[in-house]
C-alpha cells in the first residue's frame, strides 16, 4: 500500500468530513432561525446538558445511574419532539444529521482503529483497479438484458438449454452468491465460455452489488496480476500486494488462461486460489475467476492440483451463444 496515496486520501476525508459538520451547522442555524419551535427544542437540549453536568459529579453512583437515566428520557422526548418538527416542515429526517457518504466510519476512513472498508475500496481502484471496475455504473444487473441471447437450442452447445435459459440460470446462481456471501458453504464462481457472452458484464454485476454492500473488491486480469506478483517479489515487495489479494473480501480472476505461465505464476496462483478457499484469519473471502478454457482445458494447462481446487470448491458456470457484442 502506498503510504503517499493512503495519506492523500485521509487529507480528502478529513476535508470532506469537516465540509459535511459545517453544512450541518449551517442547516441547523438557519433551522432555529425559521422556526422557534427548534429554536426552543435546542435551548431545552443545551440546559439539559448543562444540568447533567452540574448535578451528576456531586451524586452518589446510584444517584448518578437514575439521574443518567431521567436524562437520557428527557434527551430522547425532545429527539421525538425534533423528529416530529421535522415532518411537519416537510423536512427529511435525516435533515439534522451530518450526510456522510459512509455512515460506517462518518467520513474518517477508520472503523474501531482500521482502515474501514470504503477507503481500502479506493486505494484498491488507485492501485489495482484502475479502469477495471469503471464502468459498474452501467454494468450492472438494472441493465442486463436477457434479449441479447438466443431462445433457440442449439445441438451445438451440448446443452437442453437456450442461450437465455442458461444465462438466467447463471444469473440466479450469481444473486445466490451474493446473498449469501459471508457463508463458508456459498461456492465461489468460474465463469467459462467463448469471448462476448457476458462473462465480464456479469462480474461486473457482481461487484456493483457487493460494492454496495459494504464488501471490498480487487478486479485484475490473470496476467497483469501474476505478472505484478512476480515484478513485485524481484524488487522484495511482494507482501504487500499479496496480502490485498489474499485477504479482499471479492477478488475477480478475469481472463485465465491468457497469461504466459512459469513454474512462479503457477506456484503464485495456486497459492491465491488455495489460500482463498481456506479462508485465513477467520475472514470470509470469495473469488470469481472467468476464462475462455474448457474445464478439460484447466485440467491440461495448470495440472489437477489447481484444476481440482477448482471444480471441488467453484459453481462451474459455462456460458454459450452468439456474440452479444454483435447484438447491441
């Protein structure tokens, strides 16, 4: 991880925070400015305040715990109070609330002492990402459009169903990922098949809906990602892109088979792909890998070691059609 990066980051977050409790303030003044109802909610607030702190030092612990208690009654009426102000403003009730873009750490980058899973998500894009997970905006299951495959069998895709009979099963079995993503049982995904059936669009899917979710994603291609592990462990820095890979909540495998492979590479990803199903350190992670190889293919060029792994601890899902490139 790039210390330079990390730290241009947490400046952006410090200043965006400090923006976002400023334009509260401005919300809430200009609120007891129009409305003297809040204006004397918020007088109550701060006397009340200023009360516990008066009275509560020179009480006994008992004392202390029923006083904490009538005040936190007291606090949480006038809270409903605010609320209901709110409503009759036709104001959202989130009005009085800082809108930070994430509520899990409220803009610090930081959750209980770590980085928190929306800035590790950026540095991910800045470092590895890149342009690979751009374009999820659009690529997304709100998009997905089931017309672009055929209706018609075919006796050469070796299959009873359609294109489009297929494609919504493997759609199916994407949603079931990711519902139950944080279970050990839920099988991460292989996409197979032929360039142009929608194999990347549906990661993509995949990844915009985990992103969602509060999960961080690592997107790279077979060989920018072996090739940068090994450049990496050359110049004795491979620990620390090794461990985003191995321990990112989704990492996306896309077009294995394309690399130029070595005794390293496949040392490398065996050591991704296994150490990934093993889940280390108690962390669920899950891995989707797609690839223009046959199952037979994999078995050929990487060995049953990694082939086994594969078909023991992957839904197979293998895509079949007509280019829907051609299609849109």
């Amino acid at each position: 991880m790039d210390n330079l990066i990390l730290k241009q980051l947490l400046t952006e977050y410090d200043s965006k925070r400090t923006h976002k409790l400023i334009d509260l303030e401005n919300r809430k003044k200009m609120l007891a400015e129009t409305s003297k109802e809040y204006y004397n909610l918020e007088k109550e607030l701060q006397q009340l305040s200023l009360s516990s702190i008066k009275n509560i030092l020179s009480l006994s612990t008992e004392e202390k715990e029923k006083k904490i208690s009538e005040l936190q009654n007291k606090a949480n009426n006038i809270s409903i109070e605010k609320a209901k102000l709110l409503k009759k403003l036709n104001l959202p009730q989130n009005y009085l609330s800082p809108n930070f873009d994430c509520e899990l750490c409220e803009d610090t980058g930081y959750v209980n002492g770590s980085l928190c899973s929306c800035i590790k998500q950026k540095l991910y894009n800045i470092e590895y990402n890149k342009s690979n997970i751009a374009s999820i905006d659009s690529e997304n299951f709100e998009h997905f459009n089931f017309n672009l495959y055929s209706d018609n069998c075919d006796s050469s895709y070796n299959s009873q169903y359609s294109p489009r009979q297929n494609i919504k099963k493997i759609v199916d079995i994407s949603k079931k990922f990711i519902e139950n993503f944080d279970s050990p049982l839920e099988k991460n995904l292989m996409f197979i098949g032929q360039t142009g059936l929608g194999k990347t669009f549906l990661s993509n899917c995949i990844a915009k809906e985990l992103l969602d979710k509060g999960k961080t994603v690592l997107y790279q291609t077979a060989p920018v990602m072996l090739d940068g592990i090994i450049q990496e462990k050359f110049n004795n820095n491979v620990e620390n892109t090794m461990n985003h890979i191995l321990n990112v909540d989704l990492l996306i495998i896309d077009d294995l088979g394309t690399e130029s492979m070595n005794n390293m590479k496949y040392t490398e990803l065996f050591t991704i792909i296994n150490s990934r199903i093993l889940n280390q350190n108690s962390k669920i992670t899950k891995t989707i890998i797609s690839s223009n190889l046959t199952i037979k293919e994999i078995f050929e060029l990487y060995s049953e070691t990694i082939g086994s792994r594969i078909v023991g601890h992957y839904n197979i899902c293998r895509f079949f059609g007509e280019d829907i490139r051609l299609k849109k």
